[in-house]
C-alpha cells in the first residue's frame, strides 16, 4: 500500500474541499454546542487564507487540510480537518510531526485551539502540548519546540531515562 503523505499549497480551487471537509468535520460540534451554522459558515470564508493553507494528501489523494499562520513567536495551527474516511488511521499524528518538525526546525513554539468536546486534543496532549487557557468552548494549547517530534509519554516522569540494574556477567 502506498502511503507516502504530502503537504501540498493549497490552489483557489481547494476552496470548496476544505469547506465541506470543515463542515463534514464540525457538523456534529456545531450540532452539540447548538451554535449558528450561518455564522460558521461566515466566519469560515473570512478566516480561509490561501497563503496559510495546505493540503494533505496520501499516495496522492487528497486527504484532509490545514492552515497555519506565523504569530508572535509561534506557529498557530488554526484549522486541521481529515476526511472521515481517514480519520483514526495515524495520518493525524504524522500530519503533526510533520508540522512539530518545521516548528523545531525554525525554532517556534506551536500553538492551537480546540473545542473541549474534540477528541483530538487527546492527540495533542501526548504530542506534548500543554493548556495555557481556555474559553467557553475551547482549550488553547501550545508546545514549546523541541529536539524530536516524538509523541511523549502520558505519565509525568515517565520520558525519564531507566536506570539499569547490574545484571549477572
């Protein structure tokens, strides 16, 4: 099977596929917290910026999307959708390792909002993002660059090395 991801720019064309994959993806969200999908809808075309989006495809297909902006000292992950069909497969965790090396690579931190009720924070906390605040609705997060883009352990202490106990020789 062929499963080489990318992280293409996105074209203007792309427009209507990160639309009905946020909407596809945020539906049942926007249902539970009884929010106006007008507004959504909205805010949505205000807040797409071509310039900040990518595409992420897997053995050439496209898969989900992103978009990510520089501000301050970080890189803020503003939205990542994957098309259900490929959700729970790992490719959200590679698309993160992707961005958390670019981030390490150019020595940023990575920040991000997600809404409380959104399993993938679950995701992010063993990438190692922590909670700086939160609102209403969202937790917002954020991991400090580091050395690997290697999902951490869940339990604190436990990234600790093992001392080895003298064996018999």
């Amino acid at each position: 099977m062929d499963d080489r991801l990318a992280l293409r720019p996105a074209q203007p064309q792309d427009f209507a596929f990160c639309q009905r994959l946020y909407f596809e993806c945020m539906g049942w969200i926007i249902q539970a917290l009884k929010l106006d999908v007008t507004r959504h809808s909205e805010s949505f075309t205000r807040q797409w910026r071509l310039t900040e989006v990518r595409i992420i495809t897997v053995a050439g297909e496209d898969v989900g999307w992103l978009q990510t902006a520089l501000v301050d000292d970080a890189i803020f992950l503003g939205q990542f959708y994957l098309d259900g069909r490929f959700q729970r497969q790992g490719i959200g965790g590679r698309v993160m390792h992707v961005l958390i090396e670019e981030a390490t690579h150019a020595q940023k931190a990575i920040t991000l909002g997600v809404v409380k009720i959104n399993p993938a924070r679950r995701l992010y906390e063993r990438l190692g993002f922590r909670v700086t605040h939160e609102d209403q609705h969202k937790v917002y997060m954020r991991r400090e660059p580091g050395p690997k883009a290697q999902e951490r352990p869940s339990q604190p202490g436990s990234d600790l090395p093992v001392p080895r106990q003298p064996g018999p020789r």
